[in-house]
C-alpha cells in the first residue's frame, strides 16, 4: 500500500476512504505519482540519501520512521526504480477494521494507486467483508483498465462504480505515451458501460502528447446517452519526472474548446 487518506473529497461520491495501492502496469509520460509505478527492491540508495535518518535499512526491508520524517521527498527522487520507501504492508482485517471506525462519516471507499486492480484478489475480499457488514458505503475502483474485467467476475460484481482513465484512442499515441496498448481499456470501457457501473471516464490533456479532440470526440461518442460524467483534466507538470517535465501544459482556452467538443458529442 502506498498510503491511506482517511477522509477525501476527490476521490469519489461523497466521503471517500481512499486508499492508494502501489505498482502500476503502465508507464505514463506524466504521472504525477512516478513513485507509486513500482515494488521496492531494497536497494538501499534512499536510505543512505535521507538526511533525517527516517529510513533504516535491515537487509529485509526498508523501515520508515514517520516521526523522523521532515517531507523532503529525497527518497523519492534518489530511488532508480520509481518507488517509495514509505510504502506499508497491510491485512484485509485491519484496513476494514480502520474503515469500520471510521464509517458514521463517510459515504464510500475507492482505490487507485498505482493500479489497483493488480491487488484484485484482496480488494474482492475486502469489498465482500464490506458489502456484508457495511453496505450503506459505496465501493469504487479508479483504474487504468488495463486488466482484463470480464475474466474477474467476483471483482466487479463487488464493486459498485468504476472510474476510468482512457488516456488515448489513438492506439499507436496511447503505446507512445503509456508503453502499451489500449485494446483493452476500451473493451473495459465497453464493458463497464453495458454493466451501468461506469460513474466517470477521465482524460489527462496533454496536446503535446496525443491528439486530444480525435479522443475526446471518440470517447464522447460512446459515453453519448450514457450517465457517465466525462473529465477532462489538464496535465500540469508537479510530482512529474524529470525526463518529462517539458511537455507543455494546455491553456485554458484549449481545454474550453475541447470541453464545447465534448459537449456537442455526448
Ligand atoms: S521524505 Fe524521505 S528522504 Fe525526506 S526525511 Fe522523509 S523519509 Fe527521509
Ligand atoms: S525505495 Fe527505491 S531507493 Fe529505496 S530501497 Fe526501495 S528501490 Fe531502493
């Protein structure tokens, strides 16, 4: 797990528990979370980098001492491989008891990461222990969609919502950008759609990229009829890597344009 955030508004209906998982399989230009990409392989490099000795390192995993920790994201920018040292391991038990003591106050739980749908096998049994015992809150799943839905069928049908991010339709853009293709996200899309579990699709503009109206037209088209919000959202360069920090952020009368092309479409 990467982190908690106990009470947030952003991250779907209401008040969501939202939980961040780490690994991703995708490797997108502007992630804004790089670190949340991969598994630790206890390399060691950021610990000897932290300048508050937060981080000790024990031949078996790194240990972080939040009440040593000044925030300085060193150990996040020394690490070679795009993850954190912060990240913590965690049981089904114990984050549903943490959501349990905290339920009079929110409207749901939502995972992202990451990708959150690499940890299917343990967000499904969670979700289950939820749908029983707490049912009033509303389970949610943002991913990328690059996992074959329809092969895990206890998954969705213990999910209530999904959000998705597509991040291009054109197929060659979408492998530029994210390192794979997006065959499957948009059979997601499809799929999800059908199902009427589809609360929001989202797109992270970024002209220098990809061909933003070519998507935006194609995705409204099929969300047109549909009760899922789409999201443009414009790519802006904080928490992004280095290599990548001069891709141009969009103005925003171009993100006005592209939200009237949305408009007429839908
Ligand atoms: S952010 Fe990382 S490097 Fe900075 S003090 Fe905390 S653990 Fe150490
Ligand atoms: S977080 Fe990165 S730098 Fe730190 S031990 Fe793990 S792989 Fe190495």
């Amino acid at each position: 797990m990467n982190r908690v955030i106990p009470f947030s508004n952003l991250d779907g209906p209401g008040n969501c528990y939202a939980v961040f998982l780490q690994g991703c399989n995708l490797n997108c230009h502007y992630c804004h979370n790089p670190e949340t990409i991969n598994k630790c392989d206890l390399c060691g490099v950021c610990v000897a980098a932290c300048p508050t000795k937060a981080l000790t390192f024990d031949e078996k995993s790194v240990v972080y001492n939040e009440d040593k920790c000044i925030k300085c994201d060193t150990c996040l920018s020394v690490c070679p491989i795009n993850s954190s040292p912060k990240t913590r391991n965690t049981s089904v038990n114990d984050l549903f008891n943490d959501i349990r003591k905290r339920a009079d106050f929110l409207s749901g739980i939502s995972f992202s990461g990451g990708e959150c749908t690499l940890q299917h096998k343990a967000i499904t049994e969670l979700f289950t222990l939820l749908k029983n015992k707490l049912p009033f809150l509303t389970r949610l799943i943002d991913t990328n969609g690059n996992i074959e839905l329809e092969m895990l069928p206890d998954f969705v049908d213990n999910t209530d919502l999904f959000i998705l991010d597509v991040k291009a339709f054109n197929e060659d853009e979408h492998i530029k950008l994210t390192g794979k293709s997006n065959k499957l996200i948009l059979k997601n899309l499809n799929f999800l759609l059908t199902l009427g579990k589809l609360f929001e699709v989202r797109t992270v503009i970024c002209p220098d990229v990809f061909t933003c109206e070519e998507t935006v037209i194609e995705i409204a088209k099929i969300l047109k009829g549909s009760n899922t919000k789409y999201s443009l959202t414009p790519f802006r360069p904080q928490g992004v890597r280095k290599q990548f920090l001069k891709i141009k952020t969009p103005s925003d009368s171009y993100i006005s344009k592209l939200n009237k092309i949305k408009d007429n479409y839908l």
